[in-house]
C-alpha cells in the first residue's frame, strides 16, 4: 500500500492505535529504563501522557491533520507524567506547530514535521543527555528527512524512521 499524504483521519487512527500499542507494552518500556535513571516508571509515564493525549484526539475529530496534531500536544501536555512525558508533549508540539493549517502532509511535510518537534523538545530540556528517547527522536527524525528527499510514500518514510529507532 503506498500512502502520498497523511491527513487528520489517518493520523487520528495512528494515534489511536499507538496510544493502545503503548498501553500494552508498558511494562517492557520500564524494564528498559536504566538510563539516566533507572527509576523504571519511562512506559508507565508515557503511557499516562499519550492515553491523555489520545483523549483529546478522540474529542476533538477532524480530516485536517492540523487540528488532529494540536489536540494531541494538547492532551499530552495537559497529561504529562514524568520526564518522559514532558519530551513526548515537546516532541508532538514541535510537529504539530509544523503540520499547524494543514489538512494533510506529504512524505517531506511528515518528516520535516518530526524533525521539528525533535527541534522543540530538545530546547525544552536543560541540558539534554544523549542516548535517551531524545537521541531515538532525533535518529528516527534524520532518517525521515532523508528517505523522504527520495521517497514520496509516507508509509515508506515512517518504516525507516521506525527502523532507525
């Protein structure tokens, strides 16, 4: 299946459907939190945040990727656990400002998108330590932004950012 653009409803699903993917691996996300800290709570927390942010998603439908973008930066702010759900909030806030007015987004538009709530999170943390899930954002982004000067599926653009991550 070859998708050229993202738009709201699709987004919305996707949100949606990951929200429950997390919800579902938490506890292998805590086990995988040793690093700064190994408080074990990292799913736990972004669980909490992107299940406040897929409520807001739910309430507030829309075709326009946009307006779908806002209420998950939105719900996942309002809902923030933890330092992980604090970048998580920074990371859809930085991509919904780039998707802001739009209905859909190319393959481009998509990772150029991620790139900047990359952008934006890392400025909103301190002092950022690499090998955390700021360093996954940022390859997951780079490899985006690369496929995508080639590649204009937008499926084939989240594959290799999933990849890299």
């Amino acid at each position: 299946m070859t998708m050229r653009t993202l738009d709201g409803r699709r987004f919305a699903d996707m949100v949606q459907q990951g929200a429950a993917h997390l919800a579902n691996n938490a506890k292998a996300v805590d086990a995988l939190n040793v690093f700064p800290v190994p408080d074990g709570d990292t799913g736990t927390n972004m669980n909490l945040s992107m299940t406040s942010g897929a409520k807001e998603v739910k309430a507030n439908a829309s075709d326009h990727i946009g307006n779908v973008a806002a209420a998950l930066a939105k719900g996942l702010l309002m809902g923030a656990r933890g330092n992980s759900g604090v970048i998580l909030s920074q990371l859809f806030r930085g991509f919904a400002k780039a998707v802001e007015g739009k209905q859909a987004v190319n393959s481009f538009e998509f990772a150029a998108a991620l790139q900047a709530g990359v952008d934006t999170a890392y400025k909103a943390v301190m002092k950022p330590v690499e090998g955390t899930i700021l360093t996954v954002a940022k390859e997951a982004a780079r490899k985006a932004v690369e496929v995508a000067k080639k590649e204009r599926d937008v499926i084939a653009v989240m594959e290799a950012a999933l990849a890299e991550a």
